[in-house]
C-alpha cells in the first residue's frame, strides 16, 4: 500500500509525478537560463511548500538531464526542512566541458522527493558497539565486484 502525505503547496506548477511508483515528482524551472560549460546558476522553480513535522523533501537529479547533457545539482541531495516556506530553488551544475545547456520556463530540472524522517536521541557513550564493517571508510570496498581494488 503506497502512503501518502499532504503537503500545502503554492506553486504555478505543482511537482507531479511521472510514473506509478515513482519516488520523485519532477520539479519544473520557473525562469530561463543559459549554463554555459561548467557554470551554475540557481534556479527558481515557483514552488513553495508546507511539509508537515517529522518530513524532510530532498531535491535530486534527473537522471535523463545527467546522462544526456551533464546537468547535476551542485548540492545533491538539497534538503527542504519542515519549517521552510520560501521558494524551492535548484543550484544546476553544466558538467559538459564543450556545450552550453539552455533552461525555459516550464522544464523539468529537478525531482522532490518527500520522506518521513525520524528525530535523533544523540547519546553520549564512552564506546560505540562493534559492527562488521568497523572503522573502514572511504574506498575501503574496492570498487571492483568482489571487493578487489
């Protein structure tokens, strides 16, 4: 069963979304812009939202604007608390180092995902419990499948 939240929102365009199933609404740009080779610029989308306590929205990539043409979030996942009202705006990224990336009103720049986040009790102990994994941090899976490095 798929749950759902309400979210009291202002926007010319509300996210939607695409699929059945999908977990991001697209989230379209509300002013035009021109990202030449490796240039940001934030991007309003005319969104504004209420998400109730106890819910966070992250605003991700699109997968299809990454692959086709190099546009990333700068600051991916950009996180949308529940006491935020202003406008949701987008830091696209231009990642291609010889074409320039044209942006108009109306484009899908972005998805909003909405997810239930619990509040963290931060205890402070003298030791944490062991766990499989233990110190090892950055690369410290190898990066081929096996574990080879």
């Amino acid at each position: 069963m798929i749950q759902t939240v309400d979210v009291p929102i202002i926007a010319e365009h509300v996210p939607v979304y695409a699929h059945p199933g999908d977990a991001g609404a697209d989230l379209v740009a509300a002013e035009a812009a021109r990202l030449e080779p490796g240039q940001r610029a934030l991007i309003g989308t005319g969104v504004r939202i209420a998400l109730p306590d106890g819910h966070v929205a992250f605003v991700v990539p699109r997968s299809g604007l990454a692959t086709k043409h190099g546009i990333t979030i700068v600051n991916s996942p950009g996180t949308v608390d529940a006491g935020y009202r202003g406008e949701i705006k987008v830091t696209l990224l231009n990642t291609d180092s010889e074409a320039a990336f044209d942006i108009a009103p109306g484009d899908r720049i972005a998805q909003l995902i909405v997810m239930p986040v619990p509040r963290a009790n931060f205890i402070p102990v003298e030791e944490l419990p062991g766990s499989v994994r233990g110190e090892g941090g950055f690369g410290s899976t190898g990066y081929q499948a096996g574990g080879a490095s």
